[in-house]
C-alpha cells in the first residue's frame, strides 16, 4: 500500500507541470478574484502502480463569509507509472485507476487538515481519460464503471465540471503543411477563402480588450453564455505580462481579432507555453459570416503557438459527442475539423468533508440548469 505526505511548497518557482491551471501564473491570476492558493508537493511512496517521487499541486480555496470554504485542484495530481515513466491517464486500467483515486483521497484529507480551513469539499478535476471518441459504448461504460468506484471509493462525480472534461488536442510537431493537410478540406478552402476575401489578422495585448470584450457582449446576448466583468480578462493579461518582467515565467497571453473593412468580426483570446497553447476564449459579430473569419483566427493562432515552441494546441472545449441536435453542435463541428484528436477527461470529483456538502450539491444543480438550459431558452426566444 502506497505512502504519502503532504510538504507545503515555499516558492512560486517554475514547476514542470504540462497544464497552465497548475502554473504559478494562474494561481497568481486567480487569487486577484476572491481565491486562495495554497502548494503543496505530495511525497509519494511505495505505489504499486506509481513511481516515487513529489508531485506539485496547486490548491485554489474559496470562501464564502467564513461560513465555510471549498477547494478546487485543476488537472492534477500528473502521476507518473512505474513501468514506462509516462503520465498515467487511461481509466480504462482499472487497477491503477483504483490506486489513483485512493491516491487522490488520501491527498484531499492531507490538504484539508494542513489548510485547517471550514472546508465542505475538495473537488478534484483529475486528468484521467476515458478510450477515444470512435468508441463511444466503451466511453459510455467506462463513465459508469468511474462512478462506481468513486461511489464505492466515498468519492462523488460532480455534478458540475469545471474545466471542459471534453476537448480537441492538436499535435504542432508537424510542419504547417502536414497540419493543413490534416484539416477537413471545408477548413483549408474556408481559411483561404477568409484570405482572398481581405479578412486580416492582428496580434493584440491588453490593448485590445475594448474591442474584444464588445464582440463578447454581442456574442453572450446571442449564445447565452456567462461572461465575466472587462476587468477580469485585462487582469489576465496584466497578471501574465508582470510574471513574464519579473521572473520570465511563461505564459504569454494575446488576442487576436478578425477584421474586415476595420470592422471587428471575431476574436480569440490564446495562452501560450512551452507545453501547450490553449483556445481559451472566442468571441464573434453577426455581420460578414460568409467570409470565415473564425477559420482564419484559429490558423493564424496555431501557426504562432507552433513558433513559440508550444507541443500542442487545445480547442478547450467541445460537446461530449458528434450528436447533430445537441444546442453545441457547432462548435463539436469546427474544433475537430482542425486535425486534433478528441480527449474524453473524467470530470470533477468531490470528496466531502461535511453533511452540509449535499445541500451545496442541490444549489449547484439548480444553478446549472439555469444557465445551461433555462437561460438559453430566454435567448432563443428573443430572437
């Protein structure tokens, strides 16, 4: 049976983590909007299926009026396996998703008592995956078999995920020819269509928040979807840029904006690292559609991410399944019409702390079919 003690990490040095959730950059970023960040490295011991060694976690802590807190890990712990040395990911080795889970357990119950906060949950966004998109009946048996062990593990899948479990990852080690050729042939004609048409392309830093977030007003009343205060997105861009002067720490956040006639049409908002670049946000008008402004973006941004250095490219994002009549179908359509290949992630976990911890789970229920199909629906209906 493994070991595991739980040592706090004293400095923000750079950590070899492959997701920017895990970074110092992002705990820093989150902590200027109501989150605590505790790190700690988890000295792991004796596994049967991991290898020895300290693995970094960075803890995120919310509270709510000192009547109690949650905490929220992102993507991690990225255990190593002994035979091959690999990050371990696949739920469908059931004996070391077993251990992973206990693993993830045990760790939540050192963090909680070395925080020594009112915690009501520790939820656990783990980076396990379940077996690719072209089978979807294991994936479907997969997610039941997950539930079971959590269930009998006393682990909860949560209700809510709070990073995409569902999303694309484009490789950038090919040259840009064979990333074009590996594109639906609809996507390499929309890209070249979008650059004869005269759409043009250019790089921005926080200078260009106020015409982003515009786009993204436009693109909230239409779509329905949250969005947060123009603060937060120039704070990502101004948190990042400090850590890049005072340390030359990575990640580099820009914004790119479609244009036609110097009229804004569509924008995104990219992270990029020396592991990966990430889609993070997009935002799009309603006016020139037929020129394909979104194919362009998204090109002109992986080309970059691949000169920076970045291995990969996440869309960030996609509907669970190729379903024609989910309210997403759109956008399964064009992220996976780059290339990449579907990730199916486990979700959120929860292991609770209190008898309180249901009563949270019911609002937070509530909370997300009103945003996810109540609120949709109004707009819908105002159209």
């Amino acid at each position: 049976m493994f070991n595991i003690t739980l040592k706090p990490i004293e400095t923000s040095s750079h950590e070899n983590n492959r997701t920017f959730l895990q970074s110092p950059f992002w705990a820093e970023f989150k902590s200027h909007h109501g989150w605590k960040n505790y790190r700690f490295y988890i000295e792991l011991k004796d596994s049967d299926y991991f290898q020895d060694g300290v693995y970094p976690v960075s803890v995120l802590v919310r509270s709510f009026k000192k009547l109690f807190s949650l905490a929220y890990v992102p993507l991690a712990p990225e255990l190593l396996l002994k035979d091959s040395g690999i990050q371990f990911e696949q739920l469908i080795e059931e004996d070391k998703t077993k251990e992973y889970i206990e693993i993830v357990k045990k760790s939540a119950q050192l963090i909680k008592k070395s925080i020594q906060e009112k915690i009501l949950f520790l939820r656990f966004d783990t980076p396990l995956a379940y077996t690719n998109d072209e089978n979807l009946a294991a994936k479907e048996s997969d997610k039941i078999e997950f539930a079971k062990l959590c269930k009998k593990l006393h682990l909860k899948k949560a209700g809510s995920d709070i990073q995409p479990p569902d999303t694309v990852l484009l490789n950038l080690e090919p040259d840009t020819e064979t990333l074009l050729a590996n594109m639906k042939p609809k996507w390499r004609y929309n890209i070249r269509l979008a650059e004869k048409k005269g759409v043009k392309i250019e790089c921005h830093s926080a200078d260009g928040i106020e015409a982003f977030y515009k786009l993204y007003e436009e693109t909230s009343k239409r779509d329905g979807i949250a969005l947060h205060a123009k603060s937060y997105y120039q704070d990502l861009f101004e948190t990042a840029e400090k850590m890049r002067e005072q340390n030359g720490s990575n990640p580099k956040i820009s914004m790119y904006m479609a244009s036609f006639e110097d009229e804004p049409l569509a924008a995104i908002i990219t992270l990029f690292s020396p592991k990966e670049a990430v889609y993070l946000y997009g935002a799009s008008s309603n006016s020139h559609r037929n020129l394909m402004p979104a194919y362009l973006l998204q090109w002109t941004a992986i080309q970059d991410a691949k000169n920076y250095g970045c291995k990969t490219y996440d869309f960030y994002g996609i509907p669970p399944t190729d379903d024609e009549h989910h309210p997403m179908y759109g956008l399964y359509r064009f992220k996976t019409g780059f290339g990449g290949a579907i990730v199916h992630r486990a979700g959120s976990v929860d292991i609770s702390f209190s008898p309180l911890y249901v009563l949270y789970a019911f609002a937070e229920k509530l909370r997300l079919i009103w945003f996810k199909k109540v609120k949709k629906l109004f707009v819908k209906k105002g159209k």
